[in-house]
C-alpha cells in the first residue's frame, strides 16, 4: 500500500498558479487605479452652452478709452455661433445677475475658442462693474450663443445702421460675417454705418474702427461709414486709424444724414460736370440716366436707450422692439421699410 499523501504536500501552491499571482495581482491594481482616476479626476470643464453656465478665462483685457474695456474670453469647447446677431450673456457672481454683451467677431485666437467684447462701464452698473474689475488669468461665469434679432437677407438695398457709443458692436459683428469672413461679400445691397460718440476720446478703438476703415476703402460702393462726435473739445476734425483718415462731424446725427443716407448726392466730379450740364440748352443735354429706385431699405439702430427712442421710438413695456416712433416713425415707414431695435 503507497503511503497516504502528507497533509503539507496540498499546502504548497502549485508552479503553474504561483506564475499566475503577479498577473492576478497587475490586474486588480491596474483596475483600481483606472476606477479611482475615473471616480476622482477633476471634472472636465464644461462646454459653452446657452442654457447653464460655464468658466471662460479672461485671456486679454485693456482699456481703450476712459469708460471702456476691451476684453478676450476663451470659451470652453464653444460650438460655432450662428448668424448675427448672436450674444454671450455673462453672469455676477455678487448678485447672480446677467447681461448679455455681443462678440465683435466670430471665433478666434489659438484653437479658434475667442471672443472679444467692447464693454462700455455703466456708472453704478452690475455686471460691467464686475467686468471691468477682471483680470487676465481670471475666470467669468458665461453662457451662449443667444441671438438677439435676427439678420435676414430681404434681397434689401439700403442697410441702414445707426449706432451710439458700444452700440457698435452687433454691427461690427454683421459686417465682420458678411464682407470679412464671407468668401462672397454681398453684391447687392449697400450699407451706411452712422456712429456718433460724445466725444473723439471715446469713439470705438483701432480693433473695430480699423477694420470698417479698411472695408470702406476696399468696397466704397457696398458700405460707408460716417462718424459723429457730440464735440470735437478743440481737436482735429479727423481722426487716424492707422493710415486712413476718417472726417469727424461735430453734431448729432440729424435727419438731413438720414436722408443722405438713402439718398446719397452724387460724387462731387459729377456735381461739377452736373452744373456745367445745367448751363447747356436742353437739346444738347445728354439724357439724364433715370436713377435706380432704392426702396427696400433696412434701418438698425443700436445704442444707449435715449438714442433709440430718438431715432425709432420707444420700447414696448415687455422690452421688446415696440412701435417704430422717433426721427424714423417721422420720415414714414410704409414705403418697403423695416426698422429693428437692437
Ligand atoms: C442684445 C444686447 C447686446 C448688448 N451688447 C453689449 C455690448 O457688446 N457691449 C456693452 O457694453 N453693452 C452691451 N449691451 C448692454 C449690456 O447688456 C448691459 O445692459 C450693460 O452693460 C449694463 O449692464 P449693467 O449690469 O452693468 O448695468 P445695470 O445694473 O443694468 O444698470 C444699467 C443702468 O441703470 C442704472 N441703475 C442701476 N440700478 C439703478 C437704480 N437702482 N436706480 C437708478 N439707476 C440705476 C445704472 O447706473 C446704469 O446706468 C447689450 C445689450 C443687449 C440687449
């Protein structure tokens, strides 16, 4: 008979399991440590979305005029913004308040995650106190796109845009969409941009007047810009933006521009052969060319609140656009005009 196994023999593992113990072992901390990464990384931060919150680190902020900041947010993953005229809205956190401030132009910078807001200081003002306190490397509270109003390519001739002080700024933004980064500009319609500040310290900086300088020059045809200042306080009639020279008006605008402005004169070489023309007999005039009639015409005014009570009437008590009134309500509305508020 073999003798009965000892009991000490089973106590030993096996070689074959002994080999397995690492492994067995590599596996459980492996999975631990991917469990406890997932359980306890920091959360990622989330995307631009127009129904919550999200940080936006500040990544540039200057002062361009007295009462004015100029500020770069990068937005976290933000999707593409759509048509103008789009808003971001950012929040206080002192007293969860929100306003909404328009990005001059689309996405930009490193990774195309950019924004830029003009932001003018309201004097006893919530969130743009808190705005212009904000240093670069801080984070602000946003969220977006919302659109305001909405542009709609009418087929229009005239484009019409009055605007007071940051009021600018959604302007900046629809011509920056049509004519800058659109491959096609349009062929049709004209655009007069009429801006006024109150004084030539506090017109709009080099980053927005520059580039609409710029569009002026290229396209004379399809846009125009006229400023006005409140007073010039003894400065030149003319203000630089880098090599171009722009006339400044010492008024308000008046009604006279607004007609000027659908009805611009003729170019002052064809003022001059005009006159001439008139002093010759009617048989050896040549035909006069029978004006286009420019009838569709869109008017957008955008600006502090007096302004767009004086130009389009006042506001409907729910905020929204309202009756058109004003200087424009005067000039009548009922000939293919349209006039929005922003
Ligand atoms: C579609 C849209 C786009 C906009 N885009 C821009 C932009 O690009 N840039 C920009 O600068 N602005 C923009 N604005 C305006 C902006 O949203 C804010 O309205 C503006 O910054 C003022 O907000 P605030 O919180 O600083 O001031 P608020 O606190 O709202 O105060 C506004 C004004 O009311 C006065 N006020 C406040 N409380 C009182 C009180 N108790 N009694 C009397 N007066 C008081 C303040 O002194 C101030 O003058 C936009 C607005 C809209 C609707």
């Amino acid at each position: 008979m073999p003798p009965p196994p000892s009991p000490t023999a089973h106590a030993v593992p096996s070689p074959p399991k002994l080999r397995r113990l690492p492994l067995a072992l590599g596996t459980t901390v492996l999975g631990l440590s991917l469990a406890s990464w997932y359980f306890l990384r920091p959360p990622s931060p989330k995307a631009l979305d127009p129904a919550s919150y999200s940080p936006a680190l500040i990544t540039s902020h200057t002062h361009p005029t007295p009462r004015t900041s100029l500020l770069k947010l990068r937005l976290p993953s933000p999707s593409p913004p759509p048509e103008p005229f789009y808003v971001l809205w950012v929040k206080s956190p002192q007293v969860q308040i929100e306003r909404p401030y328009t990005p001059l132009r689309g996405l930009e910078g490193e990774g195309g995650e950019e924004v830029e807001l003009w932001v003018r200081h309201e004097r006893g003002g919530e969130v743009s106190r808190y705005l212009s306190g904000r240093k670069v490397g801080e984070e602000v509270e946003v969220r977006g796109w919302t659109r305001s109003i909405q542009w709609q390519d009418k087929d229009w001739d005239e484009v019409i845009m009055l605007s007071g002080g940051t009021g600018i700024a959604p302007f900046h933004q629809l011509l920056h969409h049509l004519f800058l980064s659109s491959p096609v500009p349009p062929q049709k319609t004209r655009f007069t941009l009429l801006h006024g500040s109150r004084s030539p310290s506090e017109l709009p900086p080099p980053e927005i007047l520059g580039p609409l300088a710029a569009l002026q020059q290229r396209w004379p045809e399809r846009f125009r810009m006229r400023l006005f200042v409140d007073e010039l306080a003894g400065g030149p009639a003319v203000h630089s933006v880098g090599d171009e020279r722009l006339l400044l008006n010492e008024r308000r605008i008046q009604l006279d521009d607004l007609l000027r402005a659908v009805d611009p004169p003729p170019p002052p070489r064809f003022r001059f052969l005009g006159r001439v023309m008139a002093l010759l007999p009617p048989f050896m005039s040549p035909r006069q060319e029978e004006k286009p009639k420019r009838n569709k015409v869109l008017w957008l005014v955008s600006g502090p609140e007096e302004m767009v009570e004086a130009y389009a009437g006042p506001r409907a008590r729910d905020l929204s656009e309202g009756e058109v009134g004003g200087v424009l309500g005067s000039m009548g509305t009922g000939k293919g005009w349209e006039v929005r508020k922003l």
